[in-house]
C-alpha cells in the first residue's frame, strides 16, 4: 500500500489540513474579515437564544431580532448546534470550518484521480490546502468552507453519476451538494452550471447532455436555489442583493481596468497561485497539453476566469469570494509538481528546484496572510464590561460605525449602525429614530467629528465613558 492509495492519501490529506488550520485555531473572531464572521456567529447566538427556528435566521444589525432574508443558514444552524451542547465558545465555528476543509480537499482527491491518477490527485488536494486563500478562509466563521465543500462533492458525485456508476444515492448527492453551494453564496452558481454543463458533455456530446436525469439535476438545483432566494425576499430585513438594479450597480466595474487589473495581476497570483504556483500551473498546462484530462482544465479555467468578473465589485472588496478559484489552481499546480518532479529522475540537480517551488507555495501563504490573523477591536471588550454594568440585554445600542457586526457581537447587544460620514441633521434624526438606548463612538471611525459629537450630546445623553478608544453614551428615555 502507497500514500496514493485512498485510505492512506485521505488520512495524510486530512492530517495536512488540520496542522495548516491550527495558527488561530482560538481566536476570537475579531481577525480578518470579522465582519462577516461576527455576523454568521451572532445567526447562530440568537437560534441558541430565540428557539432553534431554522427558517427564522436573525441578525443583531436591525434593532430588536426578526427573521431576517440571507442566505441558506445552514451553517449557522450547525454552529448553533454545537453552541447548545458545548456552550457558546467560537472555537467550534472554526473546527466546523476545518472540518469541511478537510472534506472538501477528499472530494477534490476522488474527483481528479480518475483523470490524472492518484499522484496528481493527492498532490492536487495537498496543494489546495496550503493556497494562502484557502488556508485563511476555510478557518473562518463563514458559509464560504461549507460552500466550497459543496461544490466540489458536486464535481465528484455528478461525475461519478455521470460516467460511472448510476446510482441514486449519487444523483441525490450532487443534486443536494450543487444546490447547496449557491445557497450557501450565490455566485458559487456561476461554477456549478458551467462545470455540469462540461461533465454532461463530456463523453457523450449533447445526447448525453440531454439526458432526463441529467437535465433534471440542474432543473432541480436551479429551483431549490430559486425557492430558498424568493423566501429570503419576503423577510422583514433583506441582507442581499437580490434586485436586477443591485446586481447590474455590482457588475458595472467589470467594464474597468481596475477590477481586471487588481484581480488577475494582484489578488489571483498572491492568493490563489502563489508566483512558485503559478510557474508550476503553466508547466503543468504545458506538459499535459495532450493529456485526456486536458479539456477538463482548460474548460475549468475558462469558468473560473469569467467568475472573477461577474463577482463584480463585490469580489473586488471581498477577498473570500476566490475561494473558489484554489482547487482548479491546486490541480494545475500538481500537474506542474508531477512534471517536474518526471524531469527531475534523470536530473538530480531538478530535485532541489522542484523541492524549492513546492515548499515557496506554503511560506509564501504563511508570509502573505500572517497579518490576517492579528486581533482588532480590542477595545470593544472594555465596552462591553461598562454596558453590562449599566443596562439590560433588551437595550438597543446605536453604533457610529460602519464595522456594526463585530461591534454589537462582543457588546453582546442588539442595535443599529449610524453612518460616520452622515450630516449632523441626519444623525440627530436617525438616533431620535432608532430607539436606542446607548451609543458607542468609535473615535478611530470618527476622529474628524468627535468634538462635534460631544457638543450634539452634550444636553441629550450621559457620558458614561471616555476611554482612549472610543465614547460611550446613555441616551436620554427622549432621544432613545
């Protein structure tokens, strides 16, 4: 038995990934991206606190909680899940991310070893694991590590459906799991068609393509996709997107330079390839330019390419959103290692490069993302130990700040952000309106407007804190 066999690669892949996901393992979620990942935490708090209703997601954002319209909360319903038996400790979002890490990279090893062979496959998972994106984002508190093992148990299970086995449990399989990954993020499906389409083509042309079952797969993930989105419009606060008009505004940078430039000359190659990666890829596109599989990759890369646009400017922002991107670049770079390494038996001295380019894809991850993992809004914990001292959990607190998830998580409270850059007008009306009962002002968000702030509530609140970091009011029964 070889470490390529399947028992053995899965064990060294899953080893793999969980040493590459301890650094942070017990972070707070006050790191990078702590936006989204106080957001999905704080989903999962109030299931814990408010009934476990599955289909009654609700944010701390919105003043007092009601169902709110996001995405499929699965995964913070799972959180919640572990929040009810081992108590609310955020260590648990990231091992549940890591454990659909793990997943995800066996999925993408028994997706390409029928292709490639079991070489490339183990390398190919080994490698989506050290991506600096993939390392960082699939430890996080977010939907996107569910995501991404959604979509790749789709390519392995409607592949297998598809050109092997017939079985039902297989259809069902990529059914769920294709539909899960647009549930869980919904530009996943601009992967999961191109991808069903290329695999119900593959072998057959379009007679297979056409196929009832086959048809009815997408039909099917489609509709769920569909269903779960239309039920998200109807909740009193809508979080996403879901509007013609938002989604043409998103799309109207990808008619710039400056997406296409900040996204394949920056953001890919130092998150996704790493420049050691990439070298590799193109060694391995050019080595196996007349391989059976060639097709596949080429095809793959042509539909993560034309992903990145239609992220829009949503993807400019958000780096997470190339997640999905690092196993079609983890397979071409194991192509390249496979090459290279093939070249290097009759030419010791080709080892050293090879070990070089491979061991420069996780330092470079370690030395690109390490500033990810420093902790921020350190002083939102000295906040939270005045708040407690002074109000009820009831009380709604107003933010001036655009960071308003993370803030609210750790003050353990529900509220509503004010815009620091909102006329003075505006803000007196929207904190007359709002109904709060306190008010934080982060002096870092509002360092242009604190005097201004001071005098506006000098006769219209109590200070209860100056601290160095931010101040912190009771607002008077009149205003709040």
């Amino acid at each position: 038995m070889t470490w390529t066999s399947p028992k053995p690669a899965c064990f060294l892949i899953v080893l793999w990934s969980v040493l590459v996901h301890l650094p942070g393992l017990k972070s707070p979620l006050r790191d990078y991206h702590a936006y989204r990942q106080c957001q999905t935490a704080s989903m999962a708090r109030n299931y814990v606190r408010h009934g476990m209703h599955f289909f009654s997601p609700e944010i701390d954002t919105d003043g007092t909680p009601v169902r709110a319209g996001t995405e499929f909360p699965i995964y913070s319903y799972l959180l919640a899940i572990l929040f009810k038996l081992f108590g609310l400790k955020e260590v648990f979002g990231r091992l549940l991310s890591m454990i659909f890490a793990a997943w995800g990279a066996i999925f993408l090893y028994l997706f390409v070893r029928p292709r490639l062979g079991s070489w490339i496959a183990l390398w190919s998972a080994l490698v989506m694991c050290a991506i600096p994106i993939h390392i960082y984002f699939t430890r996080t508190v977010q939907p996107e590590p569910m995501a991404l093992w959604g979509y790749l148990g789709f390519l392995y299970f409607a592949d297998l459906w598809m050109n092997r086995e017939k079985e039902r449990a297989y259809w069902v399989s990529a059914v769920l799991l294709g539909a899960l990954a647009p549930l869980l993020k919904l530009p996943f499906l601009y992967l999961v068609f191109p991808m069903w389409l290329y695999l119900g083509y593959e072998n057959g042309g379009t007679k297979k393509l056409m196929q009832k079952l086959w048809l009815a797969m997408m039909a099917l993930i489609l509709a769920l996709v569909a269903l779960w989105y239309h039920f998200a419009k109807t909740a009193s606060v809508v979080l996403l997107p879901l509007s013609v008009q938002e989604h043409i505004t998103n799309l109207l940078p990808a008619l710039t330079w400056h997406l296409w430039v900040t996204q394949f000359v920056s953001h890919v190659p130092e998150l996704v390839t790493t420049y050691a990666g990439l070298l590799l890829g193109l060694l391995g596109l050019y080595y196996f330019r007349r391989a059976k599989a060639l097709p596949l990759l080429l095809f793959w890369m042509l539909a993560s390419v034309l992903y990145v646009p239609l992220l829009g400017e949503y993807g400019v922002i958000h780096r997470y959103t190339l997640l999905p991107l690092a196993p079609m670049a983890a397979v071409y770079i194991a192509c390249g290692i496979s090459a290279l390494w093939e070249y290097a038996k009759a030419r010791p001295s080709y080892r050293i490069l090879a070990g070089v380019l491979v061991l420069s894809i996780p330092l470079h991850a370690g030395l690109r993302i390490r500033h990810w993992y420093h902790l921020d809004y350190e002083y939102v914990l000295r906040a939270q130990k005045t708040l407690s001292a002074s109000s009820k959990p009831s009380d709604l607190v107003l933010v001036a700040s655009r960071e308003t998830p993370e803030l609210l998580y750790y003050l353990d409270h529900y509220g509503y952000p004010l815009d620091p850059a909102r006329k003075r007008e505006g803000l007196l009306q929207d904190i007359s309106n709002k109904g709060g009962r306190y008010l934080l002002v982060p002096k870092e968000d509002n360092f242009k407007r604190l005097s201004e702030w001071k005098t506006v509530l000098t006769r219209k609140a109590r200070l209860l804190q100056d601290d160095p970091d931010y101040l912190l009011y009771q607002l008077s029964p009149r205003h709040g």
